[in-house]
C-alpha cells in the first residue's frame, strides 16, 4: 500500500513533465529534447538554493523561471537561427548538461534538516499524516493545479493560437501573427513546467544527479502516447487528464517492473521498451497513426 | 491600390539551374478591381502572388500597397492587410480545432492574441450569421472538427474566415481547383458575392478560363513571367472563352507544349 502510494505520487510529480511533452509534442509537434537538460536544470536550481538556504517554496518559481529560459534557448536556435527542431533541442540540451554541472557539480544533496515544500511548517494543515501521504496529497494538489491552469490557458486566445501553430501554420502566418514566437512560446511553457517537476523531485528525493535528466523525454512522450491513445474513444476526456493518468500507469509499470525483480542499472532499458511498447501498439490499434 | 515596380525574381541565383522568371515586371491594380489571371503553368501567376504575399523573396524592385513599399517587410506582417485563400481546402483552417475555434482565430486577425477567453460567447451569433449566408448548413456545424468537414465545405469556412475581418486586398490562389465542377460553381458564386459584398480588391489566379472570362472586372494572361493580354471594362465584357482558349493555344505551341 505504501508503495502504490508512493508511486502514484510520483507519477502526480512527473506528470508536470508530461503536460509540458504534451505542448510540445502534440500540441506544436515539435519533438522537444530540452527536456533532458531542462529537467535536472530545475532540480540543479532548486538543490542549489536550498542548500544555500532558500525558502523551498520560493524554488518552484525559480525552477519555472530556469526551465523558461532553457525553453526560450531553443525557441530561439529554432525559429531565429533556423536550426531543425531535433537539432535545435538537442544542442540547449547538451549546453544544459554542463551549466547543470556547473550549477550544483555531479551531486548535491539536500540534509535532512533543510525544509522541503513536503516537511516544511505550512504543511502542518494537514495534521500528522506520514511523510508519505503528505508527499502525496502535496504532489497530488500540484498536478491539478498545474493542469487546472493549463486547461484554462489553452481556451484563451493565446492558447487557441498555440493549438492553431501546431495544427496548420501557414493559416497563422496568414492571419498575421509571427508563428515563430508562438513556438517559442509553447517551448517555454514546456520547458518552465519539466524544470518545475524537476524542482519537485529534488526535493523529494533529496538529491540533485547530473543524470537525473537521462530518458526524460522518452518518459513524457511515452505518457503522452500512451494517455491519449487510452482515452482516444472518451472525446469528453481533456487531454491533460488522460495524460495525468498517463503518467501514473507509466510509472506504476515500471514499479511493478522493479518489483518483480529488475536491477535498477537495467531500468533505462525498460523505459526504452516500454515506450517501443506503447508506440508500436500505438500504431496497431489505430491504423496508420501519423506521429506513431 | 497595388503596384509591382520593376520586380525581379530569378529562381536558384548563382547555380546551373538558374532561372530568371521576371525581369523588371510592372503592374498596377486599382482599388476595387477583381482581376482574373490565366495562364499556362510556369508562366508566374502564382509566383506573382507569392511575391505579392512575401512568401518568396525578389531580387529586386518594389511591392506597394497603398503607396506603402512593402517589399521588405516579414510575409505574416503583409497579412494584416492581405486575405488569401489557397488551392488546397486544409490550408485555409485548421483541421483539429472546431469550426467555432477556427472562427474565433479568425476573428483575431489584426488583433493581440492575450489572455481573454478564446471563444467570445457574444460573437457567435455573428459567427453563425457569416457562415449561414454560405448556404452550406455549416452554422449548425460549430462544434464539428473542420477536418471533419468535406473540401468544399472547408474551402467555403476558409473564405468566410479570410474575409471576417476587414482587409483590404484578397489574394485567391487557384481556390476551386480541388473541388468538384458543382461545388466550384459554388464557391466561385460565393466568392464574387463576398467581393462585391465587402468592395474588395482581388487578384485571383485560375485554371478555368470560363471563370477568368465570367468574374472579374480585369482579364491578365500571362506568359513567361510577362503579361501577354490585359482587358478590362468594356473590351473585357465582348472578350470570349474562344478567343482567350485561341490565344492560349497559341501560346502553347510556340512554347513547344
């Protein structure tokens, strides 16, 4: 019970990072690998100010910030440069790797007697309740309120244009708006929400890794994919929460996986796999999927 | 209203397959003119009109709109002024969003895309209005993805969605080609009503010589990135699809095709 409990809370963690893989990747179709870089960039930021003494509340907007300025990094190789889209995530990407480093070298822990957003005395609303169920309950409130805003975003005007720009953008060129800076938009958006969910498993797990940010693309897309195709038949189904759900079933999976016995060093293996997985079931059952 | 002034464009410069299309072309459109423009393929006419939009830069000279040189600014930009409507139905909306959603985009042309509600629930009665006069049934069809919809049925919400907001010149490039004769006919109907409707000034670019000789205050034939028949008023009103088909054809032959 535990267990389930403390996945589901991470699958509530990292599906920040989904949301913002969906923006990119379904929204823009833009495949976005930033995220590897911006991810740990928002954890290296946040365990580098904590430990420096910072309020761990004021870490998430910070990380928002961090991720933000990644996003806008390749945005701007992109559109202004005119670099391809692959290549233009992968160099901010690669760049991050080492101002990570740089930030908070290839570890940086966070004691026991610094104040996490999970421990921290505003929590104290919710009674004595084990860490556990405070990590979840905090995690929990987090995701929704994330996708709550982002819900919201998308029905504005600005957002009906992001949807536009990834949908058909010569109609946006010849509605005069400059579809280059909704890209860079959506790329900041993105990026500003997986270096938010780097900040939020920094701090719950304590510890800042150089290679945290390893796979992390292959994890959002494979919970994009694999939380739109389950919900594809429920069109009243938001395709934020299917991609909410997404992300817990996917870390549920491989949870379930390590249970049964796989070493940890073979997890990235797993994550590959699984996301062949998704995507080759993917383009069974649909046909002939486009993106798949 | 519109004025090309010695444009050059010359296709791949400085390689083996170098192609000089126009050299110092000139032109002038009137405001209010609809001018049709024929002509075989490779002979400019949608190059003219990519000129005209910025999609595909010149060499040289000078694109006016209004007395206003336009030649250097981004190609989104020139669209605050210019409509266009393209061959291709799904280039004209988007086929994922709703044909609400793809309204309300519309209407935003010209406008600062904020934080304000997407859907202006106010607006939608207007919306309907526009799209009813069509004639299509697709007011009843708000909340249907447009991809949904068949090519005649987009072509029409396209056209409705160029013309929402006030512009000044519209741009039709070959827009009933992919559709079936009736539901051309169709379009081609709506089309002329919207431009009398909304004293626009067109340019349109098309196959169909019956179109060109039909609608239109202005007839072009173009040829080799220059324009080999000009008739407008009068002399255009006596002019036939014979005699258009006959120079084309002539045209055709000396070319070799």
């Amino acid at each position: 019970m535990e267990l389930l409990i403390s996945t589901m809370m991470q699958g509530f963690i990292y599906a920040l990072l989904s949301y913002g893989v969906y923006i990119t990747y379904k929204i823009l179709d833009f495949p976005d690998l930033t995220v590897d870089g911006s991810f740990p960039l928002g954890a290296a930021v946040t365990a580098y100010f904590m430990v420096n003494g910072m309020n761990p509340y004021l870490t998430l907007p910070l990380a928002l910030l961090a991720g933000a300025v990644a996003g806008l990094a390749t945005g701007l190789i992109h559109v202004k440069l005119g670099v391809r889209d692959l290549l233009a995530g992968i160099i901010t990407m690669t760049a991050l790797f080492s101002i990570n480093l740089q930030v908070a070298d290839s570890n940086l822990a966070i004691e026991r007697s610094i104040d996490t957003i999970f421990t921290a005395a505003p929590t104290a609303v919710l009674g004595d309740l084990s860490l556990t169920y405070k990590k979840f309950i905090i995690s929990l409130i987090l995701a929704l309120v994330c996708k709550l805003i982002l819900d919201w975003y998308l029905q504005t005007k600005s957002g009906l244009l992001l949807r536009a720009t990834g949908d058909n953008d010569t109609l946006v060129t010849s509605l005069a708006k400059n579809k280059g800076s909704v890209k860079i938009l959506g790329l900041v958006i993105a990026n500003a929400l997986a270096a938010l969910a780097g900040c939020i498993v920094c701090q719950e797990q304590r510890a800042f890794t150089s290679t945290m940010g390893t796979g992390q693309v292959v994890f959002g897309l494979a919970t994009v994919i694999i939380g739109t195709t389950l919900f594809r038949r429920l069109s009243f189904v938001k395709a934020t929460t299917a991609v909410f759900f997404g992300s817990i079933l996917y870390k549920i999976c491989i949870q379930l996986a390590i249970s049964m016995g796989l070493p940890a060093n073979l997890l990235k293996l797993a994550m590959a796999v699984l996301f062949l997985l998704v995507l080759a079931a993917g383009s069974w059952k649909g046909g002939a999927k486009k993106h798949a | 209203m519109l004025e090309l002034k010695n444009v050059t464009k010359i296709y791949n410069p400085g390689t083996v397959t170098e192609m000089c299309l126009f050299d110092h072309f000139q032109l002038q459109v009137k405001e209010g003119e609809f001018v049709s423009i024929v002509g075989s393929n490779g002979s400019g006419k949608t190059s003219l009109l990519n000129i005209i939009c910025g999609s595909i830069p010149i060499e040289g000279g000078e694109v006016l709109i209004g007395g206003e040189n336009i030649a250097k600014m981004k190609e989104y930009q020139r669209y605050r002024r210019i409509g266009r409507v393209y061959q291709n139905p799904s280039m004209g909306t988007c086929p994922n969003l709703t044909m609400l959603e793809n309204m309300s985009l519309a209407d935003q042309k010209g406008s600062f895309c904020g934080l304000g509600r997407g859907i202006q629930k106010k607006r939608i009665d207007y919306y309907k209005e526009q799209l009813a006069l069509l004639g299509l049934g697709l007011e009843d069809k708000l909340h249907v993805k447009v991809g949904a919809l068949s090519g005649g049925q987009r072509q029409a919400a396209a056209l409705v969605m160029t013309t929402l907001t006030p512009i000044d010149f519209l741009i039709l490039d070959e827009h009933t080609a992919a559709l079936d004769p009736k539901t051309a006919e169709i379009i081609m109907e709506l089309t002329d009503r919207i431009i009398k409707e909304k004293h626009l000034t067109a340019m349109m670019v098309t196959h169909n010589l019956r179109y060109a000789v039909e609608y239109g205050s202005r007839l072009l034939m173009m040829d080799k990135g220059g324009v080999v028949l000009d008739q407008s008023g009068e002399e255009k009103t006596h002019t036939t699809v014979e005699d258009i088909l006959g120079l084309f054809t002539k045209i055709s032959i000396e070319c070799g095709n």
